[in-house]
C-alpha cells in the first residue's frame, strides 16, 4: 500500500513552481511555501523509492525513509542523507546533481546505501508535476 500524501498534489505542485519560478528570478520564497516544497517533494521521493533503508531529512522541514533493503528501527540510521531546503529542491527538481552538492559540502551522505542518484531528480518537467 502507497504511502498517504500529507500533501495535496495541487498545492505541493503550486509551492515547487513558486519555489523554482523565484530561484530562477533571483527572488526569495517565504517559510511556508518553501516548507511545503520540501514536503511534497520527499513524500514524492517516499512513493517513487518505497522502503526504510535510507533516511532523507531536510531540517527543520521534513525527513523521509526510503529505498528497498534492511530496515532501521533504533537510534541513528546507518544511512543517512542531509541537506539544506534549497539544495533538497534544487536537486528534486534537477538543477543541482547530487556530485556537486557532495562535494560543495551542502549533500552531507553517510553509509553505503545512501545514494538517490537512481532516483533525482523528481521532476524533469516542472510544468508536468503530477
């Protein structure tokens, strides 16, 4: 059974197109928007990427466990990924890979699993959001 969205389609939609629209314009994006963004695009990486072996978090605004294998229960996941809400974004929607933001030190990965290349970005078309 596929995950619950917490956010609807539309609106999450709306918020990554605002988010992108204003990063392409050189403006910047209120807190609750971009919280939104980032919410819709981990639940989306939740469905795409079903499973527990990996955890994605984007403090403070949300964090998703996903890919197929071992399952984490307790304490600190082996494999981890971590960003910041513009690189998770950038990355969602394919105008960051994953090399560069790692080696910018803005991707911060540990454990061997921890690897979404087979996964981002989310959306190669903006306008194609379903």
């Amino acid at each position: 059974m596929p995950p619950r969205r917490r956010v609807p389609v539309a609106e999450g939609r709306a918020a990554l197109l605002t988010w992108a629209d204003a990063r392409a314009g050189g403006g910047a994006v209120d807190r609750p928007t971009t919280a939104t963004a980032v919410r819709f695009t981990l639940e989306e990486l939740g469905i795409r990427a079903p499973g527990r072996s990996v955890e994605v978090r984007v403090p403070p605004f949300g964090v998703v466990q996903c890919v197929e294998g071992l399952q984490h229960r307790r304490g600190t996941p082996p494999n981890v990924i971590e960003t910041d809400a513009d690189t998770w974004l950038a990355l969602a929607v394919g105008t960051l890979d994953p090399a560069t933001a790692a080696g910018d030190g803005r991707l911060r990965v540990s454990g061997t699993r921890a690897d979404l290349t087979a996964y981002l970005p989310l959306f190669d078309d903006l306008r194609k959001v379903t």
